[in-house]
C-alpha cells in the first residue's frame, strides 16, 4: 500500500508540473471544435516536425519563437490527424462558419440606476466630396492646317539629255470652324475655307522667270436643322475664284486673274452628315434640288469669258438648277488620310463638275507627302480635241505641314 501511495503521489506531481509548462493557449487550441481550412500534404503538417535543421538565425535569443512555432505545428498535425481519423467530428467548414455572435456595449446612468445594453455604434468617417472642375463645352470647333511642300531639279548645262531646272513650291492653307453638335444637336453649321497656291520656276518662258500652276480660293458653308436621324433641313454656300494673273507661256495672253473666273453657288435642300464613333471616317452630302450659280469673269479685255462658260462680251451668267456636294475623310492608317471632295452643277442644259482628291502620308508629326488629283468636267466650255469636255490635274509633293485644332 505504501508503494502504491508513491507511484500516485508521483503522477499527480507530474500532471500538475505539466499543466503549468503548457502554454494556456495551446491547451485552447486543442480543446476548439475541429475546423476544415484546407487541404494539407506531407510537406505541410502532416508530417513531424524535422528536427536539428536551422531554418534562421537572429542575432537574439530567439528560443521562445523556436519553441512557439514548434508548438504551433505540433498543435495543426494533431489537429489534422484527429480529422482524418474522425471525420464525423469536423462539424465546421471554414468557408461555411456561422456568423459570429454580436458584440454589445453595457452603459450605465448612476442617477437613474440603469444599466443599458446596445449594439455599438459605428461612426462612418466623414465622406469627402472633391469639387469636381467644370467642364467648358465649346461652342466652336476649329482646325487649322498649313504646309509648304516643294520639288526641286538640278541640270547642268552639259547633261547629255538635255533639260532645265527647276523649282516647284506648294502652299496650302485650310481653315474650318464648326458648330459643336455636342452642344447644339439640332443645328449644322459647318465653314470652311482653303486656299492653295502654287509657283513654278520657268525656265522656258522668255517672259517670266516663274509661273503659277496652282491658285485656288474657296469658301463653302452649310447651315442645316435637324430632319430625322443624320438628316438636316440645309441652305449651302460655296464662292471660288483665284488671286493672281496667270499667263501662256511665252506670250502675254492672259488666262486668269481675280474674280476672273469667279464663281458663286447657292443651294436649298438636304444634308446628310456622319460621323463614326472611332473618328476614322466621316461623310457629308449636301443635295440642292434648288441652286442659283453665278459665274464671273472681272476681265473681259483680256481674258475671253467664253472658257468659262460665260457669253462673249458679258461679265456674268446666271443660271439655276441643281447641285450636289460629298465630302469624304477616311483615315485609312494612322499615318495615311484620305480626303474626297465631289461637286456638281446642272442648269439641266449643261454639267460642270469637280471631283478632288488628297491622299496624306505622315512620316514624322510635321513632315510628310501628299498626292492631290483633281478631275473636271465642264460642258459649258468651248469642247476640246483630244480631252473634250475633261480636264485633269496631279500634284506629287513632299514638305512640312501644321496642324492646328481645338476640341
């Protein structure tokens, strides 16, 4: 009996030396419900811990985060392992865990002996509204657009084939203002006016040392209400004509000079007007079922207005009809624009029509090359030999262009 006494004595010497060196929160941690987290392998905690390998070194007595981090792993493998062996004791999923208890805050009122129970109020921070800047929506949209693009030739007087040099200079300037649809959806009013002028070197020309090859000035200007859709109610304008006098080479007979020819055209109809999303491609067609067309020629002494449709003797002829104007700008690259432009007139006895195109090869922001064709039909000109009532031009050119434009 004595023998026994000290074999019990001794065990209870034993667990309550035990239960004073176990971490009270491990002795938490193994009394917790079994909860599913998530998978584990071999390499996780399912193994026991290795033991004599050194994972880190502080320069610290670092013995109770050694210990701490051993307990921990101990703690999850048999955690792990009394859910593989009773898997009908995991009676939680973390992902399904139910909602914890509320928290409450007990106040007390001593003049009033209350004791009051409440959920805690939760103070929203303050929101913190930032002044949004105001936006100005313009009611015009400009665009400006200049270059000067240039050819040029070097012949020695010696070159076995011959030839002259030469220089070719092309200035073009083009100036639109519109009226922001954004701002004004039911209206259309559109402006523009460009200006291309065109000197030449001559040789050939025992007269003149230069000569013009390009002098063209328009104006048009389309003022619509909206119909339906892209369609607008519409009045157009359009007034050409050129600046400078032109002569034949080697001769003093004048081909043209200001407002000879000059031309001005009047239209009542409808407009459609388009543009993509992306800003790639817009279109504008302006049909005049009712047009007035006015053709000038200032200088009747040395000009024949005859070559411009006008009656010999007369400064001016009046007709009307009908006309109809397409615009067209497609950018086919990001470094290639298209621009299209068809006009036509008929008085119903005769038709003069103008069709120009302009294809525009960025190489650089400022520096780039252009090809512009511009084919002419015009019945009310005395008819031609071998072109009949045709006319054509083509200008190749490479030069520097700015580009100007507000939004």
């Amino acid at each position: 009996m004595r023998h026994l006494a000290s074999i019990i004595f001794a065990l209870i010497t034993f667990s309550a030396t035990w239960a004073q060196n176990v971490p009270s929160a491990s002795a938490n941690m193994l009394s917790l419900p079994l909860i599913y987290t998530h998978q584990q392998t071999l390499d996780d905690s399912i193994a026991a811990p290795a033991t004599g390998t050194q994972e880190y070194d502080l320069d610290a007595n670092d013995l109770w985060l050694k210990d701490a981090m051993a307990q921990s792993r101990r703690n999850n493998r048999n955690r792990y392992h009394a859910m593989i062996a009773n898997p009908q004791l995991v009676t939680y999923n973390e992902h399904s865990l139910p909602e914890p208890p509320k928290e409450y805050e007990l106040t007390a009122d001593p003049s009033k002996s209350i004791l009051t129970i409440a959920p805690p109020q939760v103070v929203e921070p303050a929101e913190t509204t930032i002044a949004e800047a105001p936006i100005d929506i313009r009611n015009w949209l400009h665009l400006f657009q200049s270059s000067l693009h240039f050819t040029q030739a070097y012949i020695s007087d010696n070159w076995y084939q011959g030839g002259e040099k030469n220089l070719n200079i092309l200035a073009d300037i083009k100036w639109e203002c519109n009226l922001n649809q954004v701002k004004h959806p039911k209206w259309l009013f559109n402006n523009s006016l460009t200006y291309k002028l065109g000197v030449a070197t001559a040789p050939g020309d025992s007269l003149r040392s230069y000569m013009i090859n390009e002098d063209n000035f328009l104006f048009t200007s389309q003022l619509g209400f909206k119909a339906v859709k892209h369609w607008y109610y519409s009045a157009m304008l359009q007034f050409k004509t050129q600046f400078f006098n032109n002569y034949k080479s080697n001769t003093r007979d004048m081909t043209a000079a200001l407002l000879s020819p000059g031309e001005l055209n009047l239209g009542l109809g409808m407009t459609y007007d388009h543009k993509t999303a992306d800003g790639n491609r817009a279109i504008t067609v302006a049909i005049a079922p009712l047009s007035y067309n006015l053709k000038i020629c200032r200088n009747i002494t040395d000009i024949d207005p005859t070559t411009f449709g006008i009656d010999a003797g007369h400064h001016t002829k009046h007709s009307f009809g009908s006309n109809i104007e397409a615009k067209l700008s497609w950018k086919l690259h990001p470094n290639v624009l298209w621009t299209s432009r068809l006009y036509a007139f008929t008085d119903y006895s005769y038709v003069q029509g103008d069709w120009e195109n302009t294809f525009d090869f960025s190489i650089t922001r400022y520096f780039n090359t252009k090809i512009y064709t511009h084919l002419r039909y015009d019945k009310s000109r005395p008819r031609h030999h071998d072109w009949k009532y045709w006319q054509f031009k083509e200008i190749l050119s490479i030069g520097l262009t700015y580009r100007f434009s507000t939004n």
